[in-house]
C-alpha cells in the first residue's frame, strides 16, 4: 500500500493583481512560489482553474481566456515573452533573420522584401547589424542572444511584454546592458512589463512596482522604494534581508 504524502502546496492560489500602462512590474518570491505560473497564465500558456486575466485589447476590457478565433490571435500579437535563458529559447537550426521574422509569418503580417526590411530594422534597435541576420545562433554571445529575443519579442509591436529571468543567464555588465536596452525599448514603445526576477537588486533599480509571491500567494505588493525602505510583511522582511550589503 501507497501512503499519500501528508500536506500537498498550490502551484498558485487566489493571485490578484493589475499592472498600468506603461509600468514595470516586478514579480518576485522564492523558486516554487508560483511566480512563472502566473507568468505563464497571463499569457495563456496555462490555462487556470478557475479566475480571470483581464487585458485592454484594443480599447475594450476582455478576458484572456475566454477569447477565440481572430480575437486570440489579435490578443497573441499584443502579448509577448521573453525567455530565460538565450541559449535553448533560439532554434540553432535556423538564422536569426528566420527566428525574427517567424512571427510575422505566423501572423501573415509581412513577407519577401517587406518582411527583411522589418527584421533589419528590429535588429537595428535591439543593437545588432542588419547583415547579422544571415548567421545562426551559435555565432552570437549570451547577451547577443538574449538580443534576438527580445528582438523576437517586439517583431509584432506588442503592448505587453512578459520577462522571465530575462538577464539571470548573463554576466553582471551583459545584464546592466540588456537592462538598459529594455528601458530604452520601454521608452520608445510604450510598452507595459511583468519582470519576473529573483535578483531583488535588479527589481529595485528597474522596476516601478514590487509584487512579492509566497506558495501561490501574493502577500505584499507596494511601490519600489517604499517596499525596499519600510517592507510590510515578515516574508518580504526576510527576502530583502538576504540582500548583500555594500562594503
């Protein structure tokens, strides 16, 4: 006879939370407390139990889960993902101009000429060289990689971008630098971020809004500063005290 294990956890319970145009909010908590989850609810990549995700699409309110049709694709072209790690999220066998450019062929948004032009100017502003789109994965660094997806990402002009441990992967000053072409792209874009991050120092200096997860749960969520400076909940408490100080 097998004996259940006593006790079992939620992979995320009762999570509420909104996120305004144009902000960043940072998403943070412990490995296992749900945090990519949620991530991957939003986007419609898990579908939840039960609940809603609210998204103004196009001017209107709508529930992300219930959409069909040309209505989820619209919603698929407004929400975007950037991987974690740069390494396994690119296809090896194809080149960068293909890895770009594949949205805009799924979405039949562009082709031929059109559809070059589009991905050399999206490799312009990721910092990369329109002719770098001839090479494949394996010619590029981590940071460079981490490059084209975001390029990947943005191909479709979207409204709403996911970051999940977007610069985990990467060297510290490659991830300063990814983080500032992120603030750059935000800037010029207007786009709205969920940074979902373990390293709380890059949640403080990157981020707008601070959402902490424990088990499933959001117990605290506050402005940046204010929850760094005078933290509410004992969790959070503890998260921050594991912050190395400065010499």
């Amino acid at each position: 006879m097998i004996k259940r294990a006593p006790g079992w956890t939620r992979a995320v319970d009762d999570v509420s939370f909104d996120i305004q145009p144009g902000e960043t909010l940072g998403l943070v908590g412990e490995s296992g407390s749900g945090k990519t989850t949620v991530a991957r609810c939003i986007l419609r990549a898990l579908t939840p139990t039960s609940g809603e995700v609210l998204f103004n699409l196009e001017g209107r309110e709508v529930d992300v889960h219930a959409l069909a049709g040309r209505e989820l694709t619209a919603l698929r072209r407004k929400m975007q993902m950037i991987f974690q790690d740069p390494f396994s999220s690119l296809n090896p066998r194809m080149t960068v101009r293909q890895i770009v450019g594949e949205p805009l062929v799924i979405h039949r948004l562009a082709r031929g000429s059109e559809l070059n032009d589009r991905v050399a100017e999206i490799l312009k502003k990721v910092g990369l060289k329109p002719e770098e789109g001839a090479l494949y994965p394996h010619a590029f660094s981590g940071g460079e990689r981490q490059r084209i997806g975001i390029a990947r990402a943005l191909i479709l002009r979207p409204s709403f971008v996911v970051a999940d441990e977007a610069v985990s992967a990467l060297d510290v000053s490659v991830a300063a630098q990814v983080l500032n072409l992120l603030q750059d792209l935000q800037a010029e874009f207007g786009l709205t971020y969920l940074f979902v991050a373990h390293n709380l120092d890059i949640v403080r200096h990157f981020c707008d809004r601070v959402a902490v997860m424990q088990a499933g749960r959001i117990v605290e969520i506050a402005e940046t500063e204010e929850l760094f400076t005078a933290p509410r909940h004992p969790y959070t408490q503890t998260l921050l005290s594991f912050i190395p100080l400065a010499p």
